[in-house]
C-alpha cells in the first residue's frame, strides 16, 4: 500500500504460475534466496512477533531501493558478493566467538525455559 514493498498473497499459485514466466524453477523457497541475495528483506509486523507463523498466507519483502514510482532507484539493487579474500583471520575469530557466546546464551535460555516449563506444570 505505502508502495515500498510487495506481497505475495498466495505463495503456491505464485509459485505455480508466476515463477515460471521468470525464472527457470517453480521454487519458491529458490526464488526468497534470490531476493536474500539482492538484499530484499522479509517484512516480519511486530503482531507476528517473528515467531508465529500467520494465519494468511500473505508474504511481503522490502528493499531500500525498491519504491514505487523510483525506478531510476533500481539499478542500486545489486547482488551481495563476498570475497573469500576480504576477509580476515581476525574477522573470522570475533564471528566464531561471537557464535561461541550466542551458544552459551542459548543455553542458559534453554534451562530457564525448561525451569519455567517445570514450575507451570506444578503450578497446574
């Protein structure tokens, strides 16, 4: 509606009919990895809360670049590259500890959940 995002209200006849005009696959979980790539983002509303997975099947992607009646805009929307050689050992050892630590944190919220699991089920 705002124009500066579009939806896809029915992912299996998108899929269907739509895709093949386009692209070489009637794939749709193909066709979201292609709009990663070139940057789209999945628009999650905050009544979601990114978790529940909604009762329609209405999903809508952004991009910066991607407004209506901005077309001279488009030619920004570029695919990622990531070269192998632009990274950095350094760079490598802050993600595998920054991994390390999400880790540990998902842990730790595990066990709280499984606590709070427990004292509601004793509760009941």
């Amino acid at each position: 509606q705002s124009g500066n995002s579009f939806h896809v209200f029915d992912q299996g006849q998108f899929a269907k009919e739509v895709l093949p005009k386009y692209f070489k696959h009637n794939n749709m979980a193909s066709f979201v990895r292609q709009l990663n790539m070139y940057g789209f983002r999945k628009v999650v509303h905050i009544e979601q809360g990114g978790l529940v997975k909604p009762e329609k099947d209405d999903t809508e992607f952004q991009h910066p670049y991607f407004i209506r009646g901005q077309e001279h805009l488009l030619e920004n929307i570029k695919r990622k590259v990531t070269s192998v050689s632009s990274i950095k050992n350094e760079d490598i050892k802050v993600r595998q500890d920054n991994v390390t630590k999400l880790l540990t944190d998902i842990q730790v919220m595990k066990g709280k959940q499984e606590s709070m699991d427990s004292k509601l089920i004793a509760m009941k």
